[in-house]
C-alpha cells in the first residue's frame, strides 16, 4: 500500500500531558530515531492511528517504526484479539458492501486499486479524465441508495489512475426538489440520522474531528476501517456528506502535503500547449459537471482548486459562497471565506483589475494560470459559442476565419443581448492572438470544455469580475 510518508515531531524531554496517560500511551520511535509520544487509536493491516497528548492523530505506516514498536503493535494486536475476537478486523468486506448497498470495497485497500476499475464496479460514469487526474461521477435517481440514503452526487477522485478520496451529497440544499428551508432542513437532518445510525451499528461509536480549515472548516464524525477513514459531515440546512479517504489525509484535515510555489510553476507551465495555428491553451484541468443546480461558481473553484493540487468540494464551497437554495452564490463571499483555505497551500486568491482582451488574458495563460471570470451567459450567446466552437474544429483557412471572427465584432451587440438574468462564471483558458480569439471552459461536463469566442463577444457579455489563485 502507498501510504504517504509521516513527519515526526522531535519533542522536548519532559512532556505535559493534557490528558491522563492510557495504557495503550507510549513512546513511539521511527526508523530514523525520532520520537513521539501517544495513544494507539487504531491498528489497520499495514498501519497505526496515534494520539498526541493535544488531540492531534497521525497515521503511520507500521514499517516505518522500529523493531521494538512493531513488536509491541503484534503484541498489542494479539491481546486485542485475545479480548475481543471481532475488535481488529471488524466487518468483512461483504457486510460493508451489505451495508453501503453498494459494491463499493474490494478484497484490497480502495487506494490501491485503480480508479477505473473501482468506477466500473460502481457503475459511475467518467467525469473527467486528464493526463494525471480523473473523476467519475454519478446524478442517481431516486431509486438508488447508500447506506438507506439516497445520494444526490457520487464521485470518486483518481490521480495517476489510483483511487485517492470518494464523496457522496446526499440531502441537500442545491439539489432537493424544493425551495422550503423547513423542509430541507427536516430532510437533511434525517438523512444525517440515517447515515450515522448505519455507521454506528455497523462500526461502532465515531470519533469527532475537523475537516478543512479556517472558513471552510467543517465537524466531522470519523470512523475508521482497514485503512480506509470514513467521514460524515452534516451541515444543518446545507447537506450531508459522506467522505472516505485515507487515514493519513483525513489526520491532515483533507489536506496533501504542500507543493513548493517553485515546483508548482514548473507544473504549470508544463500545461500549456501552443498549436501551430497560434491557438495558446492551458491543459489538464479537471472537469466537474455542476448538474442540474445553478452551481457554476462552488463548480468553478473546484475545478480550479484541484487543477492547482488543493482539495475542493463544491458544496463545500457553496456553503461558503453562501449559496441561495438551488443556486445564486455570493462570489465577494465565497472568495472572502476561500481566502484562508487557500493561503493555507501557500497560494492567494486574488481579484485582477483587466478586461476580456489578448493583452490582459495572456500574461496568466502564459504562466499556465487559468483565469475565473463572470459573465452574462444567455442563450443567445450559447447557441453562437457552440455554433462557431463546431465550425472552427473544421477550419482549415485560418486568414479567412481571421476575417470571420473581425466580422462578428462589428455585428455583436445586434447578435448577442446582454441577459440581466443569465450571471455565471467560467473560466478562461486560451487564447489566439492572430484570430483575436479566447478559449472559455464551462463546468456543464465534457461537451462544454472547451469553447471559442471573438474577444468582441466576450467584452459584450463580460461582467467585469476576474479571479485568479496567486503563486
């Protein structure tokens, strides 16, 4: 198993415990002589859980410990199971699947498996797939359910085609059928009970711990099971999730270890491609398919997020864009409350002072830095974007679309009304300095992706809002 390398802590020699010491209480040693001392919390097939006197937990891969903690974990295994038969293993396989309603575990750790093969078993659809990161995500109906719950989003994360997190919405505010906040509420809570209810017969009593951090924090109940940590979060009047991923992230609060500002530039730059038309695109964003809710902002950031190696969750995000019941999210909030979350990876989330031009879009999309935009997104200006986005994939006379794009520019405001009601957010991911063209990328799933249009319709339509994450 691939399990993420675990940092010691060197303490000093005389330590205050804020809690009694257990018996379970000792001091750990690694491979490299470093020390630290806690609680045993879990032992998982190839690694421990461990307390800190704070609180804090670690997982740690049982190989990386000393010859004498290995023997004091066989140790500590042997009476646990000399105990209680049931208390190491606990469920098989088939009574977790049982529960879940779902062949969702394999006979080997989720994150050793490939991506693929476990979407394949759940029947999810691929969402999104780039050199290096995928996703596959499943909109079920009503008949579908998890742990006697009905989940409104399914998806499961893979990077380099490994498995690396699933996360399932179930009631929530953007998707119930209803614009009642009694009723969501009621809704949410029952599912909340429901799901923790099935938890708890099947693996006992949680433990509570904080996922995220600062704005985007949230309180979790945690179970953990053959080295898979099994979030559930209920936000009341916001939805329930129900998160699993590894022990060592989930001890991290969700988070991976950070990226250098110096290898995360490098990473970017290796994404942009120049075409011999003179197209400029960034590749290898991850795609996220928003459905059928009008959450095109909480989609945006996500996508965004991830594409930059920080986890996102869009109703997560919704909740901190203060998202309006099926749709409508405060941006001035959502950056406000995200701000902190991403200084956290030692970016910053910034609102730039530019226009929908060449000149101001192409200093980021140089840089591999893609480019979070508002605009009115009417139906006028959709059916002309996917109408020229079609075209042009023909075009073979790049003078004589030159001379097309020049022509829609004239005609603009006959052809395309600016719709009050249609605010949205997308991305700008390309441009082409000879046709005067941008590349848009819309969270609506594949078919959308990639769209061109005429620097002339973007100012048209532009809202005048650009955000951008800061290296």
């Amino acid at each position: 198993m691939s399990i993420r390398s675990f940092r010691f802590f060197i303490l000093p020699l005389v330590l205050v415990s804020m809690h009694p010491p257990t018996l379970d209480a000792r001091t750990f040693t690694d491979t490299q002589n470093r020390t630290l001392e806690a609680e045993v919390v879990s032992v998982q097939e190839r690694s421990i859980t461990i307390r800190r006197s704070d609180g804090r937990r670690f997982t740690i891969p049982i190989s990386q410990l000393s010859d004498e903690d290995q023997a004091y974990i066989e140790e500590y295994k042997r009476q646990k199971r000399a105990a209680e038969p049931s208390a190491l293993e606990g469920p098989d396989v088939k009574q977790l699947n049982d529960s879940f309603g779902v062949p969702l575990f394999g006979e080997t750790v989720l994150w050793e498996e490939s991506a693929k093969a476990i979407a394949k078993r759940l029947n999810w659809p691929r969402e999104s797939q780039t050199e290096s990161l995928s996703s596959y995500r499943l909109y079920p109906d009503d008949s579908y359910t998890i742990l006697k719950s009905r989940p409104y989003s399914a998806v499961l994360y893979g990077e380099n085609d490994k498995a690396t997190s699933l996360s399932m919405v179930f009631a929530n505010k953007g998707d119930l059928p209803t614009r009642n906040p009694e009723i969501i509420e009621d809704a949410v809570e029952l599912d909340g009970e429901t799901i923790e209810n099935q938890l708890v017969n099947l693996l006992g009593k949680p433990d509570r711990m904080n996922l995220g951090r600062y704005d985007m924090k949230e309180r979790v109940s945690r179970w953990d099971w053959r080295d898979h940590a099994i979030l559930l979060s209920q936000q009341d009047g916001e939805y329930v999730s129900l998160r699993i991923m590894p022990p060592d992230i989930a001890d991290n609060r969700g988070f991976n270890d950070r990226i250098t500002k110096a290898e995360m530039r490098e990473r970017l730059l290796e994404h942009v491609v120049r075409y011999p038309n003179g197209d400029v695109l960034i590749q290898g964003i991850p795609m996220v398919d928003q459905g059928p809710k009008g959450y095109c902002v909480p989609a945006t950031f996500e996508r965004y997020l991830r594409f930059l190696s920080i986890p996102a969750d869009m109703y997560v995000l919704a909740m901190a864009g203060q998202t309006g019941i099926g749709g409508g999210t405060d941006i001035r909030k959502i950056v406000e409350n995200a701000q902190s979350y991403v200084s956290y990876s030692g970016r910053d989330l910034e609102e730039e002072r530019m226009e929908a031009n060449i000149k101001d879009v192409s200093d980021f999309i140089e840089e591999g830095v893609p480019i979070m935009w508002t605009l009115l997104s009417g139906r006028d200006f959709n059916e002309i974007a996917n109408k020229r986005t079609r075209e042009r994939e023909k075009q073979k006379d790049w003078e004589a679309w030159k001379e097309r794009c020049e022509k829609e520019n004239e005609v603009v405001r006959a052809t395309i009304p600016r719709d009050r009601e249609a605010a949205h957010m997308c991305m700008i991911v390309g441009y082409n300095e000879g046709t005067g063209e941008l590349a848009i990328s819309d969270s609506w799933g594949k078919f959308f992706e990639l769209r061109w249009i005429t620097v002339g319709q973007a100012e048209q339509v532009s809202l005048g809002n650009f955000y951008i994450i800061d290296l």
